[in-house]
C-alpha cells in the first residue's frame, strides 16, 4: 500500500486557450447588449485576462485595480486589500465598466473592486475566464466554472528571480 497522496485534480490553461476563451467571453458580452466603456483587470491575474478582453470587444480604456487576497498558493489575508497604485475616480464616473479578473474563487476581491468601482459612480459588469461552485461573488460572465486548482500559462512557473509563485 502507497502512502503518496494522490496530486489535487488541476485544469490546466494553455496560452492557446487564452484567445479562445477571450473571445468567447467577448461574444456573450456583446450579445448581452452590453457595451463597457472601459475595461478595468484586476491585478495581477486579471492584466492578461482584461487586455485579451479589450482586443476583443475593441475598448481602448484600459485600466487597473490592485486588490490582494493571496499571498501564495492556499495562503490568504483575512480580507481583501486595496493597493496602490489607484484608479482614477474622475475617469470612471458615469462610464461603463468591464471589470475582469482570471477566477472568482473566493469572490472576496471581485465584490471589493465591484464596490470601489461603483462607489466611483460606475455601472459595472464582471468577466472571469473561471468561476469556483462555491464563490461569493458570480461573475456576470464566466467562461469556464470548476472546483480543481486552476494553472495559468502566466503564473504556471516562478519568477525568474526566484521568488514565489502567486
């Protein structure tokens, strides 16, 4: 009898999988009839995700929002916090907004960005490429929903100066 455990079930995300799921996010956004603005990604996981999304939907104003939750792999704050640099509250007033991230997990950083851009007097609507069964916040659009570990063609290996992955 083995005592290895067997590794957790992963979905895996191919860069060549990025476009595919950009544009099929971007046609249900615009069958919708929803027509953003600007897009606004989530950083860090979201900046691949929004600017794919961008290209799609032909938004020019691209934008971000520095949340963090995770600070390595399993390893989270308590709660969501807002880091600089920040948005600018004046451009977003009266716009519509795309707000993109790669996973609602938890979706503790969705609903604080949700709410940031909103207080800024924004109408809001949400794009993820993965949505978890059992997040807090669902996305208006999600490509992809499952409960494995997800592995990003952009996070899957460790920086090149050695830090962690995350």
């Amino acid at each position: 009898m083995s005592t290895e455990q067997a590794a957790p079930a992963r979905e895996v995300l191919e860069w060549g999988d990025v476009g595919e799921a950009a544009r099929d996010l971007a046609r249900r956004i615009h069958q919708s009839g929803f027509a953003p603005e600007v897009v606004v990604a989530i950083a860090r996981g979201g900046l691949l995700v929004g600017g794919a999304l961008a290209y799609a939907l032909g938004v020019k104003s691209c934008g971000s929002i520095n949340v963090e939750l995770y600070t390595g792999v399993d390893t989270t704050l308590s709660e969501p916090q807002l880091l600089p640099p920040h948005l600018d509250v004046a451009s977003l007033a009266g716009r519509r907004v795309l707000l993109a991230d790669d996973v609602s997990q938890s979706g503790l950083t969705l609903r604080l960005a949700v709410e940031i851009i909103e207080r800024m007097g924004a109408e809001v609507r949400t794009a993820c490429f993965y949505t978890k069964p059992r997040t807090a916040f669902v996305p208006d659009w999600s490509w992809r929903e499952t409960d494995r570990w997800i592995v990003f063609p952009w996070s899957a290996e460790p920086p090149v100066a050695g830090g962690a992955v995350g």
